[in-house]
C-alpha cells in the first residue's frame, strides 16, 4: 500500500481543494518552522509522532527536514526509542480499564 509515488497525488489534492490545502501547507510551514523550539527539535518531535501514528511518508519527509537541521543518527535512533516507550507506556495505561479495581 505504501509508495512514495502517492505523494505526487498531492498535486491533485491541492486542484481539488485549494483552500484547505493551502491552509494546511500554510499553517505546517508555520509549525515547523524555527521559533521558541528549535526547527531541528520540531522535526525530531514530528518524527516521533509520525512513528507513533505509523505514517511513512512523514517519516521520511520529517527525517528529510531533521537530517537538513543538522540531527544525527544518534538522535534519530533516540527519537525511535522515544516513540516507542510512548506507545508501550500507552498500552500499560489504557490496559488498566481491563481491571475491574
């Protein structure tokens, strides 16, 4: 299911609907951008969150952006075990709706 050649469907997207679409690139250029967070720390912080979403395609655009900001390997594997600690640690914390005290 996963081709990066769906991302070329993005032009079509934007035809479709060019308002939302322009909106969105809009307010994630704003997002990501450098600000009180470092841009390297938010494309660190996007690749954690596209991990726990399991998004390859922001995986890899945000792993772009991260290596451009200057992140290193170590960081990234960092940013890996982050994510998944997140998402371990979520499956300890709604487990607990399975015990009735």
């Amino acid at each position: 299911m996963y081709s990066k050649d769906n991302l070329t469907k993005l032009k079509k997207i934007g035809k479709l609907s060019p308002e939302a679409t322009s909106a969105f690139h809009a307010w994630d250029k704003v997002a990501l951008a450098e600000g009180a967070i470092p841009k390297k720390y938010k494309e660190l912080i996007a690749i954690a969150v596209a991990l726990t979403t399991q998004c390859p395609y922001c995986i890899e655009l945000h792993r772009q952006e991260a290596v451009k900001a200057s992140a290193t390997e170590q960081e990234l594997t960092e940013v890996i075990h982050v994510a998944a600690a997140l998402r371990a640690g979520a499956a300890v914390t709604h487990g607990t709706h399975l015990l009735e005290s």
